[in-house]
C-alpha cells in the first residue's frame, strides 16, 4: 500500500491487515483522519486545541484505498482530499482533531460532516474511554505510541516516527471503524476484563446532502 508525503515517499504494508469490509464496499467518499502536534496544552497555558500547533496530520482514503501524510506545508495538497470526501471519520475528532485543522483552513471544517468514534462510544455508553482501550478489546492490539512521545520526536527532529505513529493511529481508527459499522458494536478493555459496546450504526452511512462547503482550494 503507497503512502505519500511530499517529503517521503514510502511503500508500507500493515502486517495482518484486512483492507476488505461493508464500509470499504460504501459508496460514500470517507476520510479517516489524525493529527499530531508539536506542542501540549501546558506548553501554550491552554486547553483550547486550537492553540497548538500541528506537526502532521495522517489520513485514509476509502475512495483510493491509500494512505498519506501531511506536514504543514503540505496542506495545500490535502484540502482537495478532505473537500471531496462525503464524511470524515476520526476518534475525539469533533472535540480536538476538527477544531484544531480548522484553524489552518480557509473555510469551516465544522460544517463537514464528520464521525467520530469517541462520541458515539459516550453517547452508547455513557463515559469516555481511550482508543488504545478500544484497540485492545475490539482488535487485540495496542497503539505504537503516545501524543507525549510525539512531541518529544518533534521537538528532536524524528519527524519519521511521527509519521509512522500517527499512520498507526489511522489505521487503527480505520479498523474500529470497520468493525462497528459490521457489527453493531466495540470492545474495550479495562482491569483485565473485555467489556462489549451496542453501537447503532444504522444511520451512519446514509447519503445527506451537502452542507453548501465551497471547495476554494481547488
């Protein structure tokens, strides 16, 4: 699978991974998306995502079936991604992910429509919980990192592991994604113990129409 960066380009494969689900079958044009900083929240005496900054955001596209990367100078080539797509799908996104690009962003990322993950698990379940939670439960595998160790990469200059880190993200959100539009349902793991999640899932790829987004990048 190609992975492509305007400052790498890279032919990685993800080892036992299933490409084929219902949702990759959809119709729907989807997005799964994550970001990675350069900075933490006490580093800008905020707790407003919006005040940091981005060091690179990771994506799938269901459409092409791929994978790519984006430092911030590359923005210019991921707008017209993220403007085609009918839904972008992340985990916390609305809360952090959206908010944050979209202050790089000349229109409004809020009116896009989007899904995410986080909020459909507190909707069914009544509280949040990590994506490294959900990963080991619902796909007994655990993330390759942390948003801390991120930054520190940043900051040292190992902008690959940054890379390689928020792909893993990516494709992680992605297969949980997968797994609850096929199964009404997740997993999360806690004290030891695997603990089941009814999701409806029913509405989440139905056609909508648009939110009027101009597409001025093009």
């Amino acid at each position: 699978m190609k992975i492509e960066n305007s400052t790498y380009t890279l032919v990685y494969r993800f080892p036992n991974s299933s490409m084929t689900s219902n949702a990759s079958k959809s119709p729907m044009k989807k997005i799964v998306f994550d970001i990675e900083t350069k900075n933490i929240f006490t580093d800008v005496g905020s707790t407003n995502p919006a005040d940091l900054d981005i060091s690179v955001v990771c994506l799938y596209d269901y459409e092409k079936d791929s994978y790519h990367s984006f430092l911030e100078k590359d923005f210019s080539l991921m707008w017209p991604i993220i403007e085609k797509a009918d839904m972008l799908i992340g985990y916390n996104s609305n809360h952090f992910d959206i908010p944050l690009l979209n202050k790089y962003y000349s229109g409004d990322l809020t009116k896009f429509r989007s899904l995410d993950l986080l909020h459909e698990i507190r909707q069914s379940y009544g509280r949040r919980m990590k994506l490294d939670q959900v990963a080991e439960g619902t796909l007994g595998t655990k993330k390759s990192g942390n948003g801390l160790q991120a930054v520190y990469w940043w900051k040292s200059g190992e902008i690959d592991k940054i890379i390689k880190y928020c792909l893993d993200d990516v494709k992680i959100t992605k297969e949980v994604y997968d797994y609850a539009l096929k199964n009404n349902s997740l997993k999360f793991k806690e004290g030891g113990k695997i603990i089941p999640i009814k999701l409806d899932t029913s509405k989440w790829e139905e056609k909508k129409e648009s939110a009027g987004i101009t597409s001025s990048l093009f």
